[in-house]
C-alpha cells in the first residue's frame, strides 16, 4: 500500500513544485464570502490558507457577512433591504453589521489558532492583524432612494497593510470602512477586497464564493455540457460584461465578474471566482495546472497577441535552432508568409520570445496546433502556457471541440497540461494524408 502511495505522492508533490516557487514572495487577497462561513466551511479553509501562507505567500483575507446580518436582523424581527444590489443600512442593520463582524472575527481568529497535532495547522503560528485601513463615504441617495449607512471605500491604507505583510501577518478586513468624522459606514465584501488589491498592486484577487465559476454560456447552468471557463482574457470578460444586466445578487454572473474586470483594468494581472463548496478549492486553484474556477487574466496586448506581417522575420529566427536540430519540422519563409494569419506571439520589448500556429480542421471540429515554440531565454517563465492558452481561447472561439499537437521530443509537456495520447488514425482525413510515417511523431489530444 505504502509502495503505491509513494507512486502517486512524488509525481504530485514535484508537479505542484514549481507553483511553490513561482508564488513564493507573492501577495493574495482572498474574499471569502459570509456564505462559506455560514455553510461550516470555515476551519477547512483557515487550514488552506495558513498553508499557503507557510509556503510563502503573503494573505490579506476580506470577509463577508450577508447571511449573519440577515440572521441578526430576523432575530430582531427586521426586514434585510437591497437596492441596486447594495444592502440599504439604517440603525437597526449597522447594529446588527457591527455584531456579526465582531462575531465573525473572533471565529476566524479562533480558527487560524488552532494548533492540535495530527490536523494540517499543527505547528504553524498564524498571526492576525486588523485595523482601521479603510477611509468610506456614505452612498449617498441614489434614484430616490437612501442607503442611509451603506458606504463605499474612499481611501485603503495601502502602507498600513503592506507593514502588517512584511512583518509576517495574514491581515484580517471586515467590510466596515469609517469617515474623518469617525462615522462607520457598513460596506461590501466585493467592493473592500478589489479596492485592497488595487491599493497593495495584489498578485491575486480571489473570491471564494457560493458561484462556481463563470460558465463557457452564461445564460444555461453550469453542467457537464456547459463547463466553467476556466480562463477568461480581459477583453472576453469585458464583452461578456457588457451583455449581461447589472447585478443585483451573487448568483448573477455579473456579480463577481464586475469586481475581477475592474482590479484587472486596474493592475492586479489574475483573478479568480472559485467554489468554497468543493473542499480545498482554494489549494487547488493556486497549485493545480487548470485550476478549478475561473481566473480572468490580463494578458497585456503589447506581450501576447496575434502575429502580422511584421513578424515573420522574428518568428523565423526563433524556430530556426529548433528546426536544426530536429525538434520542429522545417517551415520556408514562404509557408509563414502564407500563414501569418494563423500565429500568435509573445514579444518582450520588441523581440518576439514565443510562438505557435492554429490549423483549423473545421469538418472534424479540431485544429492542429503547430510551432509552438519559446526561445531559451525565456523558458520555464510560463511563456509556453500562455501561448498553449491563448491557442486554446482561438480555437474555442472558432466553434472547435479539441487541438492536436504532433509532436517528437515535447509529449510530457503536453500530457502534463491536459492532452491525451492517440493514434495517428484519429487525424482527420486531409492531416493524416500528410502525416510522415518515418518521423514517427506522437499525436496528442486536448478536449476544449
């Protein structure tokens, strides 16, 4: 039994490796909504995030309190109100706002406490510090109607917060923001944690959330035919933004996916939208290849585009070493010329550092993707993978259920990142008549 957890530990634990290195030193702001507390999911999540932490990673953690509030107020026999997707606080709701964070607080910090032996938080020291970082402003009156104490973040104590980061804290933020005057106005989870991630320049803004994810058709539920989208550029996300009704509760999709566009627009290059349903979603989004929600990724135009004409002479020196010693079949100028249409590129400063070409095979709703290559200089930054995704993102675009690669010295890199091996009988009919049989390469397969 030991020999065959050994098999399968090793493999794991060097996989999850470099996501260890590549996050170490980073700062994420992770939003969790009041509903993963409500649902008793708050100790398996303390667990997580102290053990991200331990690995590295600095945390500021926003909490929210819809649930608890509402329970506050039905407890009082009053009545929670919403307008414009914003909970109106008079007297009676900034009361029960103040309780249930005071509550709520005490819980969390009881949580990352915890130090039992045989349980994950055994030996770690957690410590919490809160503060008053956020400067509001009252809403206001809007289309006739009062908020009264509803507020929204003016200012974030962004050196305040960072002092607490470097010192080695996990910095703990109730949605409560206060006025010059002292006054408290009662804010949003969504609002306070994207305006910190914009202040701190966060590497991560993730919203634990009771929504899985932003579904490939927002407009039919998430399903085995209807998957989450697992990557979503910023200029998709906007599109979809634009045609979809303002939020008024966190099941719309715009609820989440209006605070993800906004701190992407704003700098802060990842954010995600992930279930607290499924038991250490959080591990499993940071660490794991495809992650399980969906991250909405700002891949700046100037670094990650299609290629132009412009480019063929950037993209010939960068395949030349490979077409040389055997890794990539030889392509003329002429061929690249004909195709330029069918690349994207990484550039950096000018020089193209990357590329990779789509074959669309429309009758077998499949492309090829060909020429995937990232120059030596910028390897294992995580180049190919962006390319690798942007290929995918076209070909979903273009109606396509899968890509193949051919491939000859690369196939665990593939098989790493979700392809299968097949036969070379699976291509379709007009690339298996141009198959070289004495090449012998691989084929490999990814479902989009």
């Amino acid at each position: 039994m030991s020999t065959v957890f050994n098999f399968t530990f090793v493999p794991w634990f060097r996989s999850v490796a470099p996501y260890i290195h590549m996050h170490r030193g980073k700062t994420f702001v992770v939003a969790m909504a009041g509903e993963a507390i409500a649902a008793g999911k708050l100790p398996s999540i303390a667990q997580d995030l102290a053990l991200i932490q331990s690995m590295g990673v600095k945390v500021v953690l926003v909490h929210g309190f819809r649930p608890q509030v509402n329970e506050q107020l039905r407890a009082k026999g009053h009545e929670a109100k919403y307008s414009h997707g914003i909970r109106i606080t008079d007297e009676v709701a900034l009361d029960c706002a103040q309780e249930a964070a005071g509550q709520l607080r005490y819980e969390i910090e009881a949580a990352f406490s915890q130090g039992l032996p045989n349980t994950p938080m055994a030996g770690s020291t957690v410590r919490m510090i809160s503060g008053n970082f956020i400067t509001a402003r009252p809403v206001g009156v809007v289309d006739g109607v009062d908020f009264q104490h509803s507020g929204l973040v003016r200012k974030v104590d962004a050196a305040g917060i960072r002092r607490g980061l470097e010192f080695g804290a996990m910095v703990l933020m109730s949605p409560f923001g206060f006025s010059p005057t002292g006054e408290a106005f009662n804010l949003t989870m969504e609002e306070v944690a994207t305006s910190v991630a914009i202040s701190i320049q966060a590497d991560k803004l993730i919203f634990l959330t009771e929504v899985p994810g932003i579904a490939q058709d927002p407009t039919i539920p998430v399903g085995e035919d209807n998957p989450i989208d697992t990557e979503l550029p910023l200029d998709s996300a906007r599109k979809l933004l634009a045609s979809l009704s303002p939020a008024q509760r966190p099941s719309d999709t715009a609820f989440y996916l209006q605070h993800c566009v906004k701190a992407c627009e704003a700098g802060v290059e990842r954010n995600h939208i992930i279930p607290f349903a499924v038991d250490g979603s959080l591990l499993l989004e940071v660490y794991v290849h495809d992650g399980i929600g969906t991250m909405v990724i700002d891949e700046k135009l100037e670094s990650l585009r299609e290629a132009t004409a412009d480019d063929i002479g950037g993209i010939l020196q960068l395949i030349e070493p490979f077409e040389r010693d055997g890794t990539l079949v030889k392509r003329s100028r002429t061929e690249i010329e004909r195709d330029i249409g069918q690349y994207s590129v990484i550039e950096h400063d000018g020089v193209i550092f990357g590329c990779a070409a789509l074959y669309p095979y429309p009758e077998a709703k499949t492309a090829e993707m060909a020429a995937l290559t990232v120059s030596p200089q910028s390897q294992s930054q995580g180049d190919g993978e962006r390319i690798l995704k942007r290929i995918e993102h076209r070909a979903k675009a273009s109606g396509l259920d899968s890509i193949f690669v051919l491939t000859t010295r690369t196939m665990h890199w593939f098989l790493k990142r979700g392809f299968q091996q097949v036969n070379p009988e699976w291509l379709p009919e007009a690339r298996k008549r141009k198959y070289n049989w004495d090449r012998k390469s691989q084929v490999l397969v990814k479902k989009l």
